[in-house]
C-alpha cells in the first residue's frame, strides 16, 4: 500500500506553489556592441522587480 500524504505535507506545498506564482522568467534581447547581432539575456526575478531589471542597460 502507498503512504497517503499527511495534512502538514500539503499545507507547506500550497504555500510553496503560492510563493512560486510571485516569480517570473524574464528574456531580455541586448545588441552586441561589435558585430551588432542580438543576445538573450534570461533571469528568473521576483514579479515586482521586471521594469527595474527591462530598464537597466
């Protein structure tokens, strides 16, 4: 028989998975100064910092 998940297990993954909601990826194109072609600048970053981190050069 498979253990059953006790009730505190799944009280801290509805926490985890509600925290996890307040991130974001985030694809930056930046333009190399020498050859001019485009790179991808990736970061995972708290919801409320994205136009801080789009801002920035």
């Amino acid at each position: 028989m498979a253990k059953s998940a006790s009730k505190n297990a799944k009280v801290k993954d509805l926490k985890a998975s509600a925290e996890a909601k307040n991130w974001t990826k985030v694809i930056k194109a930046v333009r190399s100064p020498k050859s001019g072609a485009y790179t991808f600048k990736e970061n995972i970053i708290h919801k409320d910092k994205v136009n801080d981190f789009l801002k920035e050069k």
